[in-house]
C-alpha cells in the first residue's frame, strides 16, 4: 500500500497536500480500498467553508456510503470537476487525478493534528490488525456457538 511522501494523513483516511496556504484533499488508497468499486461522489460548492472534523462530501460505492471528513478548516477554492460523471477515478489514482478539493486554509495549526506518511502508516497497520482480532473473535464466536449445538 502506498502512502507519498510530503503528504499529511488524517485519522479517518484524508491526506492533504500543503502548497503554501492551499491544502489539495482527498481520500488514501487504503480507504479507496476499503470502500470499493466508487460509483458516486458528492462534494462541495467553491466558495463554500468546510469545518475541520466535519464532513463535506460523501463517497458512495458497491459496499457502502461514507461521509468525507475535513481534514482542516477553509474555503473551498476548486472542486475535482472529473469526479462526479467518473468517481471510479478516485480508485484508479487516488494521490493523483483522483483529489477531490483544494481549499484556502483559515488556520495552519489544523496541520498539527495530521500524521506524516510513517505515522499513517503505522496507523493503517494497527487498523488492519484490528480487524484481524474482530474477525478472529468472530471466528472464536461461531466455534463457540456450534460446539454449543
């Protein structure tokens, strides 16, 4: 799995590309991953203030739909115009011509709460062996259960 350097990472699987006071938005490989084939994007109007921690648009895709949390608080300063008629682009290159906003930002400090590409990934790990303990409890579960029968 690819995590790009010179990017920053948040917790629910943002990254952003700092370019002076313009941060570049979109979702890692691993959360395209985990979501699966897209087949719908929603994202916001330009000119519209997204909040840090709270979702400006949503992904849709054969699993599931998942609200996309704002990695830093500003004005929406362009949208990715590609993705609403092709949201499977986000899955063909999501570090790339997948993006999904550039926003102004209102306050660098937002930054300091995001993970650089060694830190994301040892949180992608940790993640991953979470879920192997949920599926390996869950296994535990229905061994308990079927000797009970």
């Amino acid at each position: 799995m690819e995590f790009p350097e010179g990017l920053k990472y948040s917790k629910e699987h943002e990254w952003v590309l700092v370019e002076g006071n313009t941060a570049t938005i979109g979702i890692t490989e691993f959360a395209q991953a985990e979501l699966g084939d897209l087949v719908f994007v929603e994202l916001p109007e330009v000119g519209e203030k997204i909040v840090k921690d709270d979702p400006f648009g949503a992904v849709e895709s054969v699993k599931a739909v998942s609200d996309i949390y704002a990695p830093v608080s500003g004005m929406v300063l362009e949208i990715n115009d590609v993705l609403p008629d092709n949201p499977e682009t986000i899955n063909d290159d999501p570090y790339g011509d997948g993006w999904m906003i550039r926003v102004k930002l209102s306050d660098q400090d937002d930054l300091k709460d995001l993970m650089d590409e060694d830190e994301y990934g040892e949180y992608v790990a940790q993640q991953k062996d979470d879920d192997d303990d949920d599926e390996d409890e869950d296994d535990e579960s229905e061994e308990e259960e079927d000797e009970e029968k």
